[in-house]
C-alpha cells in the first residue's frame, strides 16, 4: 500500500505571499466555508456584486483538477 497522496500544493510565494496561502489552503479544507463559497459563486448576482468568489471558486476547482491528477 504505497498509495501516493496529492495535495493541493496552493500558490507561488511571491514573496509575502505566504501568509495569504496558508489561509486559502485552510478555507479549502474546512467543508462548511468551502460549500458556501462554491454554492455563492454559483449565482450570477455574487460575481458581479463580490468577484472575489468567483476567483476563488475558480482556484479552487484548480486545486481538484490538480488533486484528481
């Protein structure tokens, strides 16, 4: 069983960057933050009014497609 487990590996240090990683890679993991940014993404209001979720929901769908791969 030497299974190998992928994780997210997050973002390039860009130098102060760190700090900012750290905390979405914990967001990523805490299930009940992560559904409503996925679920707040989804409606169309949301983006225009805070893009910010959309940015997210978007890193974070990277994040499985890399984690799947």
């Amino acid at each position: 069983m030497n299974e190998i487990i992928k994780h997210p590996v997050g973002i390039g240090n860009l130098g102060n960057t760190c700090f900012l990683n750290c905390c979405l890679q914990i967001i990523y993991q805490c299930p009940i933050i992560f559904d409503i940014i996925k679920d707040n993404a989804k409606r169309n209001s949301l983006n225009t009014a805070c893009p910010e979720l959309l940015v997210l929901k978007n890193l974070y769908k990277l994040w499985d497609t890399n984690h799947k791969n």
